[in-house]
C-alpha cells in the first residue's frame, strides 16, 4: 500500500511535467515590428514617422544584442545605406508618413533583424512620389526573395514572402540589378516574426522521459 502511494505520487508529479512542459511548448504568440525608413534629407531634424511604426534612420545601425534591429555596416566602417529622400505628403494616400520617404542606394545594402530563430512574415513596401525605378531584387538571407521589376513614378509597389531563419538573424539584402535606374529604394519593412517553439519542445520530451525514469526505478524498487 505504501508503494503504492510512492508510485502514486511519482505518477503526479510525471502529469504535472507533462503540463508544465505542453504549457511552455505552446504556440508562441506572432510578434509584429513595422519599421518606416524616415529621412533627414533636408537636416532639419525632422522626421515623418507613420502612426504605429519605429522610425529607422540611415544611421539606424544594427547590433545585437542590444539594438535587435537596422542597417549593417558592412563593409566595416561603410555608412548604411548613403541615401535618404523626403518627397513631402502623398496628398490622398493614407499611408503618407510612410511612403513619402525611403532610403536608397547603388551598391547593396543589408537591414538586419535579429529576433531569433523562427518564421519571418516580411512585407515591403516601394514607392517614390517624382522618380521611377526598376530592377530592385531583395535577398532573404542569401536567396532571392523579392523583386520589383517596374517602379512607375508615384505608384505603390508592396511584395511579402515568409523566410524559416534558423540561425537567429534574418538578413534583407537589397540589390539594383542594372535597369535604367542605378539605385534600389526601401520606404517600409512589416514584419511578423513567430518564434521556433523548440527549447518548450525538447523540456517536454526531458521532463517525459525523466518521469518515466523515477516510475521504472519505483517500480523496480517494489518489486
Ligand atoms: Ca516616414
Ligand atoms: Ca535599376
Ligand atoms: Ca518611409
């Protein structure tokens, strides 16, 4: 009888792991980071920045830990990107604040995200309000993820994909492939960020097999 209540409370504590550990491996929940690239074209200290986005900023330098986001500096020392345009108020477009301005440049340049591990939901968005543009391509962490062939003076070009980054920093490479117009531009990146769930998963399957291990040596004990 006293084993009995032993292996009983072994059972208990066997559930309450199981618990803990499918509680822990639950979905995370998606984080979303909007980020509007602002310009200080004019050096009035100005920026535009639209409602619910963080404004990122030529100097906007990624390094993590501490600043999870912005432009890498690569190579070192290099100024990321060099170009910033402000071409005033898209009068009608409810999305003012985050189309009017955009960085660019002619040489590549890459915005880092380091949110960890998991799934990236992107979307960015293109436009310039008094030039045209075209051949911009975007590359996800080496892999061509997005391009806008033809960028029609004062048109919206939006394109989304969804990148698995393992290694804990998703890189957006932009890159100008020849066209007309030397430069790439960038107004906006949305990103909608999901965590992998497996440092909860592996606890659950510790926890499980650790269980199992006190109710086989119980058992070998009663008998
Ligand atoms: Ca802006
Ligand atoms: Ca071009
Ligand atoms: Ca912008």
């Amino acid at each position: 009888m006293r084993t009995w209540v032993k292996l009983s409370k072994v059972g208990w504590l066997v559930v309450l792991g199981l618990i803990v550990g499918g509680l822990l491996a639950a979905p995370a929940g998606a984080t979303l980071y909007q980020f509007d690239m602002d310009s200080d074209q004019d050096h009035t200290g100005v920026y535009y920045t639209e409602a619910g986005y963080t404004s990122v900023k030529v100097t906007t330098l990624v390094n993590p830990p501490t600043q999870l986001y912005g432009w890498v500096t690569s190579p070192a020392g290099t100024p990321a990107p060099t170009g910033q345009r402000d071409r005033g108020v898209i009068t009608g477009n409810p999305q003012s604040d985050l189309l009017r301005d955009f960085h660019f440049d002619s040489a590549d340049r890459t915005f880092e995200m380091a949110f960890g591990a998991g799934t990236y939901d992107v979307t960015l968005y293109f436009r310039d309000k008094t030039s045209s543009h075209d051949t911009i391509q975007v590359f996800a962490d080496g892999s061509l993820a997005a391009s806008v062939d033809s960028l029609p003076i004062n048109t919206t070009a939006i394109r989304s994909f969804s990148v698995s980054n393992t290694d804990g920093a998703l890189d957006l490479r932009f890159h100008n492939n020849a066209g007309t117009d030397p430069n790439w531009i960038i107004n906006g990146i949305v990103v909608d960020f999901t965590p992998v769930p497996l440092p909860s998963t592996m606890l659950l399957l510790g926890s499980g097999l650790v269980g199992l291990g006190l109710l086989r040596r119980k058992w070998s004990l009663k008998r």
